[in-house]
C-alpha cells in the first residue's frame, strides 16, 4: 500500500450513517472488491471497539442471527464445527468495514467479489438485502457437510510456467483425472512467471495429481467441499430454492462475479449467480477485466480473507486490503492521495 505522510482523513463522529451509494452512470475510478474465504479466528473486534457504526452493524446482524455479538466475531472455530460461524464472520466484517469506509466518504463506483465473495458483493451492489443475505448464509449450516464421509474433499493450487501450453495445464483436470475438476483459473503471478490454477476434487486424488508437478508448486489443502465444481452439486440442490425463494433486486452498481467479463445487471442474474457459485468455475481475468474496463484504477478488498492471493497474483489495479483500524487510515490516506476521496 502507498503511504505518505500528508494529513490522514478523518473518521465521521461516532453515530454518522453511511452515505447512499453513487448513482449509475457516475465516473468510474474506485471499486470493492470481495475475497473468497471464512474468518475461522476471531475478526472485527479491534473495529468494533473503534467504531460505532461497526458496533452498531454487529449488534443489529447479531440480533438477526440469533447469537452473541462474542460468539460472531471472537469464537475461534476449528475447521470441523460451526462451519457456518466464519462465513458468517467473514460477511458481517466485510459489510461493517464498508460501513466504516462510507462513513469516512468513501464511495465505490463498481463492485466485484469471487466465490464467498460474490454473495457479500452482490449486497454491497444493492442486489440482496443484507438480512435476505445472512439467511441464506446461515441456512447453509443444514446443508450437506462435503467436507465430512468416507472421501474428504479439498481443494489443490497449482502453479505453471507462464509459457505452459493449455493442453498442459487441461490434462491435470482432464480425462485422465475424472474426478478433478477446475475450480479456478486466477491468472498470472504478480512477477508474471507463473498462471494460477485451482483445482477441486476428493483429497486423496489430489495428493496423487500433485506428485506430477514439482513440491514447491503445487498446494493441496481440505476444504468445506471441492468448492466450485459438481461435486458441490448436493450443496447446490439443498440451497437452490432457498436461494430462488429469496428476494433479490437489480444491482445500483456495476456488479462482477467471475462468471463472465460483463457486469451483473438484473435481479435474476444475481440469484443465478449464488446458484451458480457452489458448481461452477471462477475466472479471476474475466473479474479484473470487468472491473479494469469499468474504470476501477483502486480497489478497496475489504474484511477477512485469503491474502495470499491479494499478494501474489497480478491484478490490473492497485488493491488496498482492509481488515484492522490502521487499514482503514492507510486506506483512507491512500484514497485521499490519489484524490478518491
């Protein structure tokens, strides 16, 4: 993040209300961009002593949830239990911190997010309410655990020399792998060497596909499912038609998921969108170059996540990361540079 020493922006007075998001067809310049992943450790609660509006956000999506305000943010979760808790952690943080950064003035003018992601940026968009978004979030705790039975399922990163051939790169999710399937293709690496590719499948399998490629280039970890393929179908059937059953409106802002380079534009398209997410594959490329051909020159990436991502990969656009409350200063003394805000 570019730092300088001019005088940082200050925090509205505890009790500000975020402003309304800026109307379509304003320039384009700052976007949100939402990572994938849940907060298994605890998350928010240094911006929750911070801020009003946050604690005034957390309390009311705790009262809604039907927890503690301790048990959303501070209960630390092992990766077998409570499964629902660290998305539901990841999606109330990343919401207050928006609240926070649009209480300091912040106005984004697009809209992205990948995998867990898509579901808090299509919020932010104005495409689902964020009561109707916690629901279906926390319905996913009656779903299916893929992560459970006799095959654990996980997921594996792969990196490829940038001059890999396609062919290549398909055979290890191809015919002679049945049972692996592209999850993700995320780009290039942020030196340009290598493409990011991840796959999604049954651990053991995994493990075998990962001794063809060198130690230091490929990643096999468990999951909560083989995310973003049709293994995720019995979680797709369970949250299908809750997801139908809920209301969803046409975005305000221009909206990227992933799925395509355009942006989301309608109400039917964003349920389609959470449908689609538990099966489908995700092309981070198709997500820059939306966003990139909307004008996004920053994007805020704000709450939990995978940050590993954020650091190595190439992205066409400076990416701020927020997560405590000195992001939230640097990030607003950023955006007050490069005159954002």
């Amino acid at each position: 993040m570019r730092m300088r020493k001019n005088k940082r922006p200050e925090i509205p007075a505890a009790g500000v209300s975020p402003g309304k998001p800026a109307e379509k067809g304003s320039p384009v310049s700052l976007g949100y961009f939402f990572k994938a992943g849940a907060a298994l450790e605890p998350q928010g609660e240094a911006l929750y002593g911070r801020y009003e509006v946050m604690r005034t956000w957390c309390d009311q999506a705790a009262g809604w949830l039907g927890i503690g305000v301790d048990e959303l943010l501070s209960l630390e979760i092992r990766t077998d239990e409570l499964a629902h808790i660290p998305l539901l952690r990841s999606i109330v943080v990343s919401l207050g911190i928006v609240d926070v950064l649009e209480a300091a003035g912040v106005r984004a003018r697009s809209v992205g997010g990948y995998s867990s992601g898509v579901m808090v940026a299509s919020c932010v968009a104005g495409g689902i309410e964020r009561k109707d978004l916690l629901s279906l979030a926390r319905r996913m705790m009656e779903a299916p655990d893929l992560s459970l039975g006799p095959r654990p399922q996980g997921l594996a990163q792969l990196a490829f020399p940038r001059a890999t051939p396609q062919r290549e790169i398909d055979w290890y999710y191809g015919d002679v792998w049945p049972e692996v399937y592209l999850a993700a293709d995320s780009g290039l690496t942020a030196d340009g060497e290598y493409r990011m590719i991840t796959v999604s499948g049954y651990l053991d399998v995994l493990e075998r596909l990962a001794t063809h490629m060198p130690a230091d280039r490929a990643l096999v970890y468990p999951s909560f499912g083989a995310l973003h393929s049709p293994l995720s179908r019995p979680l797709r059937d369970f949250m299908e038609p809750h997801v139908r059953r809920t209301r969803f409106h046409d975005p305000r802002l221009p909206l990227f998921t992933g799925f395509r380079r355009e942006p989301v534009t309608t109400a039917a398209e964003v349920a389609g969108a959470f449908v689609r997410n538990y099966t489908d594959p995700i092309w981070l490329g198709h997500l820059h170059d939306g966003m990139r051909q909307a004008g996004v020159r920053v994007a805020v990436a704000p709450g939990p996540g995978k940050p590993l991502q954020m650091s190595v990969l190439r992205w066409p656009f400076e990416v701020l990361e927020v997560l405590t409350p000195d992001d939230v200063a640097d990030a607003l003394l950023t955006l007050h540079d490069l005159a954002l805000l």
